[in-house]
C-alpha cells in the first residue's frame, strides 16, 4: 500500500539546519513513517538534509519552486515563506492531504492522530495562533475581513486538504489577495491564508502547535506535553540565551546534538537578526500603539 502519511517542510539555506532537526525528531517520535517532501528554491547542495537522510536510510523528494509569482510580496529573508503555497500544485495529484510543518518545530509525540483528523470538506485544520490573537497585531480581524466571532490560525503547523486547494484554485486566490491588499499583509502568507479561508479551516488542538515563546507560555510550558512544539517568534538560540532551562530549548538540542553540524558557531550577527525580527512583530502590536 502506498504511503498515507506525507509532511512537507518548505526549507532555504537559513533554515536547512532547523528543517533537519525538525525531521529527527519527526522520525523519532511521530510513530508514523511518512514521506518527506522538501520544497526548496536556493538548496545546491543540501547537504545537511542528506545527512539526515543517511541517518535514518531515508530518501526525501525534492522539488524546486519558482519566486516569480511571489514578486511584490512582502518578505523577511526570502520568498520561501510563501511556498508552501505551491505545495497544491507541485505535488502528484494522488497525494490528497499532506502535514505542513514549519522548520522551527520539533515533533514530541504520535502524529497518528492528526492524521485521521476528518477535514470535513474544509482546507485545513490549524491550531489558533494564541500570541497573535493576544497581541492583536494591527487589528487582525478587521484587516483582514475576518468576522468578530472567528479565529486565526497559524501557518506553521497545517494539514492541508489539497484536493480542496485545486478544486477552488485556492492558492491563487490566496496569492491574488495578498497582492491587491499588500498593505494589510503584516504576517506574510499567513494573513492572506487566513483572510481568504476564514470560514474554510478546522480549529486543532494546542498541543498540535505549541508556540513557545518565554513571553508567555512559562507556566504552561513546565505542565503541558505537547506533540508539536513551533519557536515560533523566538528561535531556540536566541531562547538558549533568554532562558537555557527552559525545557523546549533542552529538547531542540538534544536532537541538534545528534547532527554533525551541532558544532557550528551562531554569528552575533545571526542572534542580532532573530532579536530584530522579535521585536519587529511586537512593535506593531497593539501593545506599543
Ligand atoms: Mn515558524
């Protein structure tokens, strides 16, 4: 029987590191096997994806993406943000629904679950993203035509009914939408995913995107055991700096100790960009208004 479970990470050479412990810790603790698909546009070599493929006698797909559709779009380092965006398109039409992880997560317990979650005719399935919701970034609902009674969702972790994306183009119209209403995309693909679906997406457990952060999630953090932990906003170096006991971070170097590139220096430079993009986002929440 073919393969039922397929994840998807979007990986470029920034995040190749975080997207090969993401995958130990998938492959160690997911109790699935599942097909790993890799989108990438600046990977020439990818060799610390092939380590991990040796690791675990594992061969990835790989396909390539395109920026041109993406030009005009806000961007962070680059347009890979957005190529998850693609995964409808690029991937064989049998491949019905796929698991989106971003590469800051690493995968704690049996993903089994999520699989069978019914999609019941909807896009997808997401966990809300609390942090967004709490810090209200720039009057989310509003600018994005969502209704006072609904939610928003992070990008970072999506099972993604993609025979629902290609029936109703819906990655094109995400792409259109983000275009015509540049100035309202703040959170990138992630608010254009949420304006044109928010009535199309099922709301899944925390514990399927745990965002971990020290801001906010402390006490939280020493009693939950989440299956998905997402550094989203806070990278786990710059989390080994604020705060090294915090379990999260101890959990990401363990299986970053198991690759050969453990011993790699992060430049000043590095923690300087992760520090600027935290505030970034907290600047233009409602709390500094
Ligand atoms: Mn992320």
């Amino acid at each position: 029987m073919a393969n039922e479970y397929h994840v998807c990470y979007c990986v470029d050479k920034d995040y190749e590191k975080y997207a090969v412990v993401s995958i130990i810790s998938l492959l160690l603790n997911s109790k699935i096997n599942p097909e790993i698909h890799i989108i990438h546009s600046d990977l020439a070599d990818k060799k610390k994806l092939k380590i991990a493929e040796k690791l675990f006698k594992k061969k990835f797909k790989y396909y390539l993406a395109e920026d041109s559709e993406f030009y005009g779009l806000p961007i962070l380092g680059g347009y890979s943000v957005y190529y998850r965006l693609l995964a409808p398109r690029i991937f064989p039409k049998k491949i019905k629904k796929i698991l989106y992880l971003d590469c800051d997560t690493i995968i704690e317990g049996d993903l089994s679950g999520l699989f069978s979650v019914d999609l019941h005719g909807k896009a997808l399935a997401a966990a809300e993203d609390i942090n967004m919701i709490k810090l209200d970034l720039k009057n989310f609902k509003k600018r994005l035509g969502i209704p006072k009674n609904g939610s928003y969702f992070n990008s970072g972790v999506m099972l993604l009914n993609l025979d629902f994306f290609r029936k109703k183009n819906l990655s094109k119209k995400i792409i259109d939408f983000m275009k015509k209403n540049v100035e309202k995309i703040v959170m990138h693909d992630q608010d254009g995913l949420n304006a044109v679906l928010h009535n199309d997406w099922i709301i899944l457990p925390e514990e399927y995107n745990f965002i971990c952060s020290p801001f906010w999630d402390f006490s939280k953090a020493k009693n939950s055991a989440p299956k998905i932990v997402h550094f989203a906003g806070i990278k786990p170096e710059l989390l080994k700096i604020i705060s090294p006991q915090n379990i999260y971070c101890k959990k990401y170097y363990k299986y970053f100790s198991m690759t050969p590139f453990q011993k790699e220096k992060v430049s000043n430079k590095e923690i300087i960009r992760m520090i600027k993009r935290l505030y970034d986002v907290l600047f233009k929440s409602k709390f500094f208004y």
